[in-house]
C-alpha cells in the first residue's frame, strides 16, 4: 500500500492570483505607479506617456527581482565556474619532506 498523499485539489501548493496577476505583488505595483504619478504628473508636470512608461519601467523592475522565480532571469548573470579535469599522484602525508 502507498502511503504518500494524494492531492485531490490541484490548486494546492500554487500561489493566490488575482486576474492571472500574482497577489502579493499587487500592493508594491500599486505603490510603484503611485509614486510614479506624482514623481513624473505632478512634480515634473510630464505628459501620461512618461508616467506609463515609468510605472511599467517600474513594475517590471520588481517582479523581476522579487517575482516567484527570479532565479530563471538573474542566473544568467552569473558566472559559470571553470572546472578542469586534473591527474594528481597521491603522496602520504606521513611521506612528505619539508
């Protein structure tokens, strides 16, 4: 007899979303297109367009870097190691001289 679990609801282990959007992100885009409408409407009097284009600069920006699986966008910058294959001949320790 299996004694693993069973999942019966597939929805389980899978995070909340809201309109497809993942709901812990909705607060900080909020935030994030705030400031962007008083930084760039209000503040610096720009046209709608570079408020979108900021908002979005800026929304995007986050969930990249605190999205569920950010890890698929910031591995690429990271180096590869360098291995490389050697042959070494074993000596004892108790052999070695100084």
């Amino acid at each position: 007899m299996d004694n693993k679990p069973r999942k019966v609801n597939q929805s389980l282990d899978q995070q909340p979303k809201l309109f497809g959007l993942p709901s812990e992100q909705i607060i900080p885009w909020a935030v994030i297109a705030g400031v962007s409408y008083y930084l760039f409407k209000i503040l610096l009097k720009l046209s709608w367009i570079w408020v979108i284009v900021a908002a979005g600069w800026g929304i995007s920006t986050f969930w990249i870097l605190t999205g569920s699986k950010a890890w698929r966008f910031l591995s690429k910058f990271q180096k590869t190691p360098n291995w490389i294959r050697v042959v070494v001949c074993y000596r004892s320790i108790k052999n070695v001289k100084h």
